[in-house]
C-alpha cells in the first residue's frame, strides 16, 4: 500500500500554489469611452428600467431617474463602454428627460 507523507504533500500543495501565483493576469487595465444616445422608456418594472433605440438596450436603475419613468418617455442615455480589457462592458453614467423645445 502507497502511503504519501505529510511533508510530501505540503510540498506538492506548495508547488502547486506558487505555479498558479505566476499565472498570467487576464485582462489589466480597463479603458472606456464616452458616448450618449437617445433612447426610449420600452419596459417599467419595479427592479429595473429599459431603454431602447434600434442599435441598443439600456438596462438602468431606478435611481438614475429625478422621476418616475413611463414607457415611451424619451431619454438621453450617457454611458462609458469599454474599449480595452475585460472589465464591465457598459456603465450608464446618467439618463436625462429629452424636452420640447
């Protein structure tokens, strides 16, 4: 019968844990990119809003409103997205009330 010893093992962990220390590091530093659209209310709920136009879909928080949001509203949506590393691709910054001039 093989028997592996106590030092044996804490070696063998040891190893391990060093050649996974010296990995790579996925992704770096992350750089994003201004942008705003316009954007229409398509979806209340009472955990999320969605924004829509025909390039993209805004999901955003309640609290990015100064009032309730009703489907069909137009808003300007200011957002960063990513341009390089493996961060959150999207951060909505704002959402701002289109009004009539």
């Amino acid at each position: 019968m093989c028997q592996i010893q106590i030092p044996t093992l804490s070696i063998c962990f040891t190893t391990l844990l060093l050649m996974t220390a010296c990995e790579a590091k996925v992704g770096g530093a992350c750089q994003y990119i201004n942008g705003a659209e316009q954007a229409t209310v398509s979806h209340v709920d009472k955990s999320y809003v969605m924004l829509s136009n025909e390039h993209n879909q805004f999901e955003t928080a309640h609290n990015l409103f100064s009032s309730p949001p009703i489907k069909g509203q137009k808003y300007t949506v200011h957002y960063q997205h990513i341009s390089k590393g493996s961060c959150t691709p999207m951060l909505i910054e704002s959402v701002r009330l289109e009004t009539m001039p």
